[in-house]
C-alpha cells in the first residue's frame, strides 16, 4: 500500500462475553482474569465497562479455537477463580478490517 501499511490477509474471529452485575468489582475481577494469560498470547482483548456490567471482546484465530477456548473447563475455571459470572457469550464473526493506534489502559 501507497502508505507503507501491510495489508495482508490474517484470520481474526471475535467474541463478544458480557458479565452482569457491579461494574467496580467486575473491572477488578477482569483484571486479575489477565494475569493469568501472557501478554503475548492476546491477539486482542478490549474490555468495556457500561451500566449494569462489564463487555469483553476477545480474538481468536478461528472460530474453531474460539469455541474451544471459551468451552473448555479451563476457561471456567479461570473465571470462577478471579470472581467473574458465567457471560452471556456472543460470537461476532470474522474481522474485516482492523486499526489499533494505541495501547488505552483505564
């Protein structure tokens, strides 16, 4: 491309999690969710808090991989031990197009 920016073809499937309840406590929890993944193993992880909960969107390679991940008893197991409910989970497809200009850490 004209302005030096890759545009080759990679495979992001997204998934939407939405936990109900206190927003304060669930920002904490999700917090504690991410020390128990490297940084390096996240592709991306965007997480929302709104009224009433907390929204994650979380990439995987695939489809394939991101119903395995979010269905296995680990997964569970993470969840239950930082505090975070079972999430009304919502499969968001494939990424089209994607910019990321900066790192926001509230």
């Amino acid at each position: 491309m004209p302005d030096g920016t890759d545009e080759s073809e990679f495979d992001v499937f997204l998934t939407a999690y939405h936990f109900e309840g206190d927003r304060e406590s669930l920002v904490l929890a999700a917090d504690r969710l991410l020390t128990a993944y490297p940084p390096s193993s996240l592709s991306l992880f965007l997480c929302a808090a709104r009224p009433g909960g907390l929204t994650v969107i979380d990439a995987c390679p695939s489809e394939e991989v991101a119903t395995a991940f979010r269905t296995s008893p680990q997964f569970a197991a993470s969840l239950a031990a930082v505090g975070l409910p079972e999430p009304r989970i919502e499969s968001l497809g494939d990424v089209h197009r994607s910019i990321v200009n900066e790192l926001v850490d509230g």
